[in-house]
C-alpha cells in the first residue's frame, strides 16, 4: 500500500471514531431527550450544546476548506449555541454533523483531492492540517459528552 493511501485510510478511520476513539454515533445513543438539555455542577455545558458545538466548528472547518468567501463565527458565541435544545433542533444537529463529516470524508477519499498542497485562498493551510483539526476537535468533545452522561447517568 502507497504512502498517501495509508495516510488517507487512517483519516478516514479517526473521522470515523474507529481504532482508539469511540465513535460519535455511539457517544450520542440513546440518550433521552429530557437529558439532552441537563447540566451537571461543575461541567459548563449539556449535551445539546457539546453535539450542537461540535457540529458548528466542523462545518466552519468544511467552509474554511472550500469556500475561499467564507468568515468564520464570532469566536467564542458564534461556536456554542444560544438557547437550548429540543427534539427536532437535536435531530437535524445530528443528521448535519453526519453530512458534513460525510462531505469531509469525500476529500479523504478522493485521491484527485491534494490534501498537502496549500488551500489556494488559504496558503497556510492544508486539507490535510485541517482533517486532523477536526479529529483532533471531534474526539476531544466526544470524551467530554461521555464524560458528561456518566456524570448525568446515562452512560451504559
């Protein structure tokens, strides 16, 4: 196996949350909609804002790459939701957050897609650099909604 193939399949797998990270998908089963919104003293957020987070930053990361007319939130308020979840608002945060990791997993895969090249309206960055930011960022908050559901109870 070639170099940039490897590399790609390892992206792909901690997109994914395969190898040493838990999955996003597994971090949010079957938690109830009436603990989505619940906080726990001492930890500063619920699990609506943690998922709903963390679907903002990725899309921001998606834009940032393909989108040279693209301005990032405001940094902090623009990354953080600013009302509290509900049952529909927590299903489309979700479906979103899949699209757009799809989407991010199309660039891995694509081998016409340089992903160490510079990003032409942003020379200083690379698909690649930027993959890794939002495994780093997505495997980060997914410890913490984890960390969050034992803390709440609801953690197998």
């Amino acid at each position: 196996m070639e170099q940039d193939e490897l590399i790609r399949k390892h992206l792909l797998a901690s997109l994914e949350g395969k190898n040493a990270h838990l999955s996003f998908e597994e971090s949010i089963k079957d938690i109830p909609m009436g603990k989505i919104n619940k906080r726990m003293e001492g930890i500063e957020y619920s699990s609506w804002e943690l998922v709903e987070h963390m679907r903002i930053a990725q899309w921001d990361i998606l834009e940032f790459i393909r989108n040279p007319n693209f301005t990032s939130p405001k940094w902090p308020e623009g990354y953080w939701p600013k009302e509290g979840g509900t049952t529909s608002k927590w299903k489309k945060t979700i479906e979103q957050f899949l699209k757009d990791r799809k989407t991010l997993e199309n660039y891995v895969k694509d081998k016409t897609v340089n992903l160490y090249g510079p990003i032409p309206h942003a020379p200083d960055y690379t698909i690649f650099r930027e993959i890794v930011l939002v495994i780093d960022h997505n495997s980060y908050h997914t410890g913490q909604l984890v960390t969050l559901r034992k803390a709440l109870g609801i953690w197998k």
